[in-house]
C-alpha cells in the first residue's frame, strides 16, 4: 500500500547512508527525484521476498529531475492577458509579486477578484530547485502528491474555503499534518470572502504570518513546517457588495459597512501591504480585442526587481524581500528626502492615514523605485504607493 511522505523520508535514509529503499510502486516517482539512493518500485510482499532472494531482478526507477524541472516549470495555464483591462490592478499586483507584499483585494461581486488573484503565480519568479523540493516534501507528507506526479514544479495556490477550520488551516491534528499556509509555503494562500472567516481563524494565522514558519505541538510531538506564501486576501466592502461602486447604490448603511470591516482584525490587515479597490471593467472593455500584456512579460520585470533584493539583503538571515524588511531595515533602506517627507506628512494628513501605515508606505515605495531601477525612493514612488492604503484612510467607511 503506498504510503504518505516518502520524499522526506528518503531523503533522510540518504542522510543516513542508505543505498537503497524498496518502497510501493504508487510510491517511486516522487522517491527517485532524489539522486544517489537507488529506489525499487515493487508490487507486494512476494514481490518484495523474490527480490530481497535475488529470485528476481528489479530495476532502480531513475529519473531525471532536472529535465522534468525545465519542462514544467513555465506549465501555468492561467495568464494575465485573460483579464480584460484592469490596468491598475495589474500593475498593483506586479508590484505585489516583486516585493513580496501581501496583498488584499476590495470590490463588488463579478469585479474580477478571485480571476485576478488566481493569476498571481504566473507572475511570480520560476520555482528554484531548492524551493521545489521543499514545497514537494510538504505535500508529500499530506499525501497530496498524485501517483505520477514526482516534483512540484509550479508555486502552489491554495484556496481554503471561508469554513475551513483552524487545525485545516495552520496545520495539527493527532499525528501532526501540514495545514494550508505550509501547502501554499513558496506560493499563494488566497483567503476569498475574507470577512466570512471565523475570527479565531484569522487569529491564529498571525504568528506564522510573521515567521514564515508554524510549530504544531501535540502530545510528546513537536513539528515545524515552512510556511512562507504570499497573502491575497478579496473582500466585498459590505454586506451587500456595492459600497463605493461607481454606477450602483449601497444599500447597507454607514454602520453596516463599518461592522462589516470590522470583521478583520487591526492586527491582520496590519500585515497586509497594499490595498487595492476593484473596481469592475465596463462591458465595452470586456469585448475588445486589445491585446493585452502577457505574463510571461510581467513576470520579467518581478524577476529583475527581486534581484535587486537578493542583493541587498544578502548579508542578512531570513530576509529575502522588501515585505519581510523589519523596521531597522525601512530605515536603512527606505530613507526619503526633505521633500518626500513633506508629501508623506501632507497625504497622512489630508487622507487620515493612521501611523501603521507609514512604514507600510515606505515598503511599499521601496519596490515600486527597484522596479524602476531606481536606487533612491523617488517623490513619484512615493505618491503611488501612498495609493494603495485605501482601507487605512480613517474616512474609508465615511
Ligand atoms: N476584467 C475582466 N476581464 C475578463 N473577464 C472578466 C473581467 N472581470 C470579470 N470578468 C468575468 O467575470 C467573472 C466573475 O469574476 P470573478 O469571479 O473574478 O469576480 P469576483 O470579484 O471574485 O466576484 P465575487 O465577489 O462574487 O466573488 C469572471 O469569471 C470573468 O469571466
Ligand atoms: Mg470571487
């Protein structure tokens, strides 16, 4: 019968000095990407006895990892040109992908949300190697690796439904599995219909959020999974969807609308970098033929952006992007002139940001200046991403 998580205990038996593990053939594919360990598929028991007997001969499974890597590892069938339109979403979006930032979409029912996070990860740079065999090990134990699928070679997208549980969440259980936030580990965790989740949910997703990585303590055992994702959080803006649309009427209500946000802790959005209001396209929109940018080009630009970030945290651990800077880091990095103070002040002035949202800002023009190529944080970089605070500004449900 095969078994859950061979990945990593094969990996460990090389470790060890193993030559060879006889496992389950449902089982070898997902062994053999690990090389020099001979891996024997076999059938059942007296399979199992004629081969340890030398009765009879089976062949290693090889394969060869790095070829199915190359193939797959562009395989995303869901593209950015699909999305009619929506140019600034895009391109908030881009700017998401290239600095790490969690995101949260804003906006009425049909406006395209879920369509555009969906498309997240095909902007995303390629899987490396290394986080492919780790986000692989993570599905291994879960079991969730098909029979003939050996290395994950695209970043995972996960979407929990809004009754998900805790435990299905974050990871327990009486034999500790992985939960969603370390399935989506080097990928997306897409939380639709965020205001519907239970709040204690929510909660417990916070510590992770900020280590990247959960400890699930049960009885005598204590596991530790990765579990670093990019955060796309939808919402409406109210109970009834169309607060702030440009054509319909809200029918809900100030307090309704304020009630309805405040289903979301302070503490959750405060992790959530960039804020973007949806806004549907218009039908005429939706039936041009423009062509519109691939992903495959917009996926370049993430890429040169990132690069510039590995750079410049290379001396330091466990930050690897402009999201997961810390405050001495925003300092360090982010620093502005007298005049883009001046615009800061004045938009946190005259928009009533609220204080948590400076350091938020700075990030945020942080990636918006690398993806222009820009050493300094230009007063344009500023401007744009002080855009993308709307559920910050204290008159959002005014
Ligand atoms: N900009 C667009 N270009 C092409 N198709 C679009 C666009 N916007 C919306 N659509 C179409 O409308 C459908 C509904 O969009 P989607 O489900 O993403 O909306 P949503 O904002 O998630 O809505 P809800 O709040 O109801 O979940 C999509 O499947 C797609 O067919
Ligand atoms: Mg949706």
């Amino acid at each position: 019968m095969p078994i859950k998580g061979v990945l990593p205990i094969v990996l460990q038996a090389k470790k060890d000095g193993f030559q060879g593990i006889i496992l389950p053939k449902q089982n070898a594919e997902e062994a053999a990407i690990v090389e020099g360990i001979a891996v024997y598929p076999v059938e059942d028991l007296s399979d199992t006895c004629s081969f340890l007997l030398g009765i009879r001969q089976v062949a290693p499974l090889r394969i060869d990892v790095q070829e199915i890597f190359n193939q797959q590892v562009n395989g995303y069938e869901m593209d950015f040109s699909d999305v009619k339109g929506q140019e600034n979403i895009k391109r908030a979006l881009e700017i998401a992908a290239a600095g790490g930032h969690n995101v949260i979409l804003i906006g009425p029912p049909g406006s395209g949300k879920t369509m555009l996070a969906k498309r997240i990860p095909s902007i995303l740079p390629p899987l490396s190697m290394e986080e492919s065999l780790e986000t692989t090990k993570i599905h291994s134990v879960s079991g969730q690796l098909a029979a003939t699928e050996s290395l994950l070679t695209i970043r995972p997208f996960r979407s929990p439904h809004h009754t998900i549980s805790d435990v299905a969440l974050v990871g327990g259980g009486a034999n500790p599995q992985p939960g969603e936030i370390s399935l989506a580990h080097n990928g997306v965790l897409f939380l639709d219909e965020l205001p519907e989740f239970k709040r204690s949910v929510l909660e417990v997703m916070r510590q992770p959020l900020e280590s990247r990585s959960i400890t699930i303590s049960k009885a005598k055992i204590t596991v530790d999974y990765p579990a670093s994702f990019m955060l796309i959080a939808a919402m409406n803006p109210c109970p009834c969807g169309f607060y702030n649309h440009p054509s319909r009427n809200c029918t809900c209500g100030y307090i309704n609308v304020q009630k309805y946000l405040s289903r979301i802790s302070g503490p959750l959005l405060d992790r959530i970098d960039i804020h973007i209001e949806v806004t549907p396209v218009e039908f005429n929109e939706l039936t041009t033929v423009r062509a519109t940018e691939k992903s495959g080009s917009i996926r370049e630009r993430v890429i040169l952006a990132r690069r510039i970030q590995e750079q410049r945290f290379k001396d330091l651990e466990h930050i690897h992007s402009n999201a997961q800077m810390r405050v001495r880091n925003i300092r360090e990095y982010c620093l502005i002139d007298e005049i883009g103070k001046g615009l800061l002040k004045k938009a946190m002035d005259k928009l009533n940001l609220s204080s948590r949202a400076y350091d938020r800002i700075l990030k945020v023009a942080r990636t918006i200046a690398d993806l222009d190529n820009s050493v300094a944080i230009k007063i344009e970089h500023l401007a744009e991403a002080i855009q993308y605070r709307s559920l910050d500004r204290e008159n959002w449900t005014n």
